[in-house]
C-alpha cells in the first residue's frame, strides 16, 4: 500500500488491531482496556512498529476522554452537581494533596531534588479518569457511594491539573515573555479566562437549547449528529485557547443540557465516537510505554510502579475508610483511584528539561503507562481472588443460601419493588422464599421479621437451593438491568416450569425481556405515575371518574403503542418513526373525545394547556355527571 493515503493506512492497522484483540482480552475474561492497551503495545514502536506517530495519536485520541466526560456531563443535573461540591472540592482536595506530600516525602527521601520530587509528585498523584469511568460505568457502580465518591475526586483532579500546570513554569523559572508582562497584562488574561467559562454558562443556559431544536426541526440525523460533535468541539477549543481543561469545558457544557430534552439524543448519537477514541486512546497509550527505558532500568522502573501504587493504595484506602465508603466497595475504588492518570503526561511532558531530566521524565511517563495496564490485570485478580471473600470478612457478615428450599414462588431481589411483591403474598399466607445479595439489606429486612436468604441470583447453584426447580412462579425483581436478564435466561433454560413475573426499569429492558419470550413484566414506576397523573387531573377539577377514565385510556393506548414499537426497536429511525405516528394517532383520539365531551357536557374538561378547569366548588351540579 505504498501510494496510499496515511489516514487510510493508520485506520486499517488501528480498526485491525482492536478489533482482532479487543474480543480475543475479552473472551479470556481480562475486559476490553486491557485489549486496547495490548493492541497498542502490538502495533507500537517496540511491537510490530506499524506505527511511529505516538505523540500525534494520543493527543488526537485524549478527545475519546473529552466526549466522555461531556457524556457524563449530561447524567448530571445542575442542582446534583451542586450537592456533590462537598465531596468534590472536599475529598478531591484531601485525595490529590495527601497523595501528592507521601509521594513527595518519599521523593526526597531517595535523594531527588525537591523540584524533580514536587513535580513527580503531582503527576503521580493523578488517576485515570479514563479507565476508572468506564469500569464504574460497566460495574454500575456510577450511582453507588463509591462511584459518587469516584466521581467527584476525578473532577477535581481534572481541575486540579490547572494550577498544577501553571505551577511548572515558576519551578523552572519565568521566561522572558511571562517577566515582561504586566499587571494590566495578567489581569485581562484572567479576565479571558472569566469570560470564556461564563460565555459557555450563559450560552448553555439562552442558546444551545434553541439551536438545538432548530437543527432538530430540520429532520436530518446526520447533521444533529454533526452538531453534537461540533458542540463538543467548539468548547474543546475555546478552553484550549485560554489554556484550561478541555475536558473540563465539555462536562460544563454536558451539564448544562441535561435537563433538556435533546439530552438522550445527543447520547445517542455521541456514544460511539467516545467508546472508538477512548479505545484509540487506550491503544496510544501501549504505543507509548518505552521499553527502552523498561529494558534499561528494569529494576528502577519496577520500584518506581510498585512504591507509587503502594503509596497511592495506602492513602486512598485511609481515605475511603474516613469518607464511610462501605468496605465492599473500598477495593475496586481503591485500586481505580491508585493507577497513573491521562494528565499525568501532560504534566511531565509540559515540565520540559528545566524542571524534569530526559531520562526521568521517560521513566515518569513509563511508570504511568505500566500502571495503566497493570490495573485492569488487578481488577480481575481482585475479582477472581479477593473479592468473593472480602465481601464477607467485614460489615455484615451473613452465609449464603445452603438449606434446599420448596415455597412455590421466590423473589429475586428484596429492594423497594421486591418487597412490596413479597409483602402483597406475605399478607394472603403464603409461603415464599426471598433472595437478596445485598448482606446489609439482608440483615436489615431479618431485624424486621422477613426471612430473606443471602445470595446472588445470578448464580445457578443458588437459584437450585432456593427451590427455583420446584417453584410456580419466580419473581424477578432486581433493580440491575444485566443481572435481570441474566437471571431471566437461566431460568428460562434451567426451570422451565416456573412463570417469570418480572420488573422492568424501562421500555428498552421490557423489550428486552420479550425478546426472551417473558410476556408479565410490570415497568417499575408506570401505574404510580398514572396515579400521579389521575391525582392532578382531580386537583385541577376533573370529576374522579372521568380521570380515571383518562388514566385508562391513556394505559391502554401505552401498551398498545409499546406493541406496536416493539418488532422496531433495536432499528433506531424506524423506533422514532413508529413512536410518532402512535403519539400523533393517540393525539388525534384524545382530541376527538375532548370535543365530543365538550358537546355532551357544554365544556371542555381536556383544554388543561389552555386555561386551567374551575375549582369542583364551582362546578355546576348539572355537569358533575356525563
């Protein structure tokens, strides 16, 4: 391929890669960042040397960590991350700080200078927003105290490579341009950086959203697609311009259009380019680790990973302890929040000679890239060999399900869904087995007199015990999506003589479990919001009947529409399509038996968006009645 183009030739070898290693890490159960990170290495300088432009790869594919942070952005609200400026500011700042004065201590300890020490220090003290994400967003761990808490140290570690580099020049000294700058100089580059910050602020909350839904009335995917990418863009380069974050600036922006209602479009249309550049990030950084370094210095580039993660993984379990995070989770956050970060090259690269030697600054780099492929390799070491036993070593201690069971109807999942299903049949005698693999929620419902039995539905042995082969009926009443469905083939291929009743958190997970023939599935929070619905109706004053009537029409004509969108809904345009039209359909009913009523009664009881009905005192008793 000699007279091809470079771009065609470096996306046939990065697709290859990936593609041909990715499933292959996967399927020997080691996760796909630690098949990007190898393809890397496979196709880098001291792989097959396919590839020589590390530098320009991994400053092209750190984007993949900008769209990311924009997605996780848009899954918080204004109001949400204000309640999270405590543990942001808080615990981000004892996390960086503590981490960073170990590190340091240890530096001068070994005889570096405190420049090279306090540099290395900062750099090391980072972690990889990339990698811990994206294993807390696989583990739903994202809503958990600990991915909370995840969260909110990251973001300020994103911050926080800000000042650390502003910091670098004064440790190298001023250049000529920074000493002849002036006062008024200093203050109008604040004030740029001000104005930008405060124009993405502003701009989010009067402009986006109306371009937004012009671009949307013009019905052209490709070009709101477009969009979404250039609003990511545009943002990424004006912060760039001031020199702040552009990680940064995308989760501003992500924030500030997530209570919109182009939110799960722009997700949509977004989650694949983040999950390709995070990988070709991830595939930069194997090309990036210099062996030649590691060769060298095999046994200083080992204590250097080594002690940097020791000391990271000693100060983050004291913290984790001193937040409450409970002592299941401290493991996985521990050991996410203990590797290398993505800005930590930034830092030492931008350190340049004057601060940081050649020499140390590779071996820096080194440590970091290592650090990033060994954590995955100890997430799955702690999967397999730690976890299943530290679970039960402390907080609440509790045995799995061992006596064999034979109620006719088990509960997968005792949370707030599973115990009202368990109460409801508690209450009419019959005898039921609850299984839950939360051992504090466990605990807590056996205080109150329920007999819950510890133990992972996932498991099939588990499910055996629990009387799963005996039993009428199973309830499947988890709150996690994956293990729902898990649990819903195992019983499908294991008991086929049991009905499964299941809950479904939304549409897409109640189109799911039909695919897998399940026809009795409830969606969690639909009747309480018809109740909902049914209760303002009364309070702006509908005769009850006629909005329960409403509220019935209205769930019937849902249902159907479900039916009728469900052979659609992995194909996108057509689920859209198909979604409008029932809607516009359903419009169309609701509007004819409005006028109908209005004839029948002399007014219109459904024109709530017009002007609001009367008080039911006000009411004449000669309309009280169809």
């Amino acid at each position: 391929m000699e007279h091809a183009p470079a771009w065609l030739t470096n996306s046939l070898i990065y697709l290859s890669a990936a593609v041909l290693v990715v499933p292959l890490s996967k399927a020997l159960g080691l996760g796909s960042i630690i098949g990007y990170l190898v393809a890397g290495i496979a196709i880098g300088p001291w792989g097959l040397g396919l590839v020589s432009s590390v530098e320009d790869v991994l400053h092209f594919a750190e984007f993949g960590v900008v769209l990311m942070l924009f997605l996780v952005g848009l899954e918080l609200e204004p109001k949400r991350l204000w309640n999270l400026r405590r543990p942001i500011f808080g615990w981000g700042t004892a996390q960086v700080l503590s981490c960073a004065a170990v590190l340091f201590a240890v530096g001068c300890a070994v005889g570096a200078s405190w420049r090279v020490a306090l540099v290395a220090a900062l750099g090391l003290a980072l972690s990889s927003t990339a990698i811990a994400l994206q294993v807390f967003g696989e583990r739903n761990l994202l809503k958990t105290p600990s991915g909370q808490a995840g969260f909110s140290i990251l973001l300020f570690q994103d911050v926080a490579a800000i000042p650390i580099l502003a910091l670098l020049p004064l440790l190298a000294g001023a250049t000529a341009a920074e000493q002849s700058m002036t006062g008024l100089e200093r203050a109008l580059e604040a004030a740029k950086i001000i104005g930008v910050i405060g124009g993405i602020i502003l701009g989010g909350r009067l402009l986006l959203r109306p371009i937004l839904r012009w671009i949307a009335r013009s019905d052209t995917p490709e070009i709101f697609t477009a969009a979404a990418l250039l609003l990511v863009v545009a943002i990424a380069a004006l912060m760039q311009l001031v020199g702040l974050s552009m990680a940064l600036g995308a989760f501003l922006a992500g924030v500030l259009l997530a209570e919109s209602e182009y939110r799960r479009e722009l997700e949509t249309d977004i989650e694949p380019f983040k999950g390709l550049l995070l990988g070709l990030f991830f595939i930069a950084v194997g090309m990036s680790i210099n062996f030649g370094v590691l060769i060298a210095s095999p046994w200083i580039m080992a204590m250097l990973v080594v002690g940097f993660m020791v000391v990271k993984l000693v100060v983050i379990y004291a913290l984790a302890k001193a937040m409450g995070i409970a002592y299941q989770e401290r493991p996985v956050f521990t050991l996410l929040l203990a590797q290398g970060g993505e800005f930590a090259f930034v830092v030492f690269q931008a350190a340049g000679p004057d601060v940081l030697p050649p020499e140390v600054t590779s071996l820096l780099i080194g440590a970091v890239a290592l650090s990033m492929l060994l954590s995955p390799l100890l997430l799955v070491l702690l999967d397999r060999f730690v976890l299943p036993r530290y679970s039960r070593n402390g907080g609440t201690k509790l045995e799995e399900i061992s006596e064999q069971q034979d109620a006719k109807v088990l509960i997968c999942g005792f949370g707030r869904y599973g115990q009202i299903v368990g109460r409801m049949l508690m209450s009419q005698g019959l005898r039921v087995t609850v299984l839950d693999h939360d051992a504090d929620t466990v605990e807590g419902l056996r205080q109150f007199g329920f007999r819950v039995f510890y133990g992972d539905a996932t498991r099939l042995d588990l499910l055996r015990t629990a009387g799963a082969g005996t039993a009428k009926v199973i309830v499947v009443a988890v709150d996690d999506i994956e293990q729902s469905l898990e649990i819903v083939d195992l019983v499908k291929e294991n008991f086929p003589q049991a009905r499964i009743i299941a809950r479904a958190r939304n549409v897409t997970h109640l189109f799911q479990l039909r695919d897998r023939g399940v026809t009795e599935v409830e969606r969690e929070v639909f009747e309480s919001s018809l109740r909902s619905a049914r209760s303002t109706l009364e309070a702006l004053g509908w005769p009850a009947h006629e909005a329960r009537e409403s509220a019935m029409r209205f769930r019937r004509r849902n249902i159907e529409l479900s039916n009728e969108i469900y052979p659609h809904y992995k194909d996108r345009a057509k689920l859209i399509a198909a979604n409008k039209a029932g809607r516009q359909q359903f419009e169309e009913q609701m509007a004819r038996e409005r006028e109908e009523r209005q004839r029948r009664l002399g007014r219109d009881w459904g024109k709530l968006d017009d002007e609001e009905a009367p008080a039911p005192e006000a009411e004449p008793e000669s309309q009280s009645a169809p």
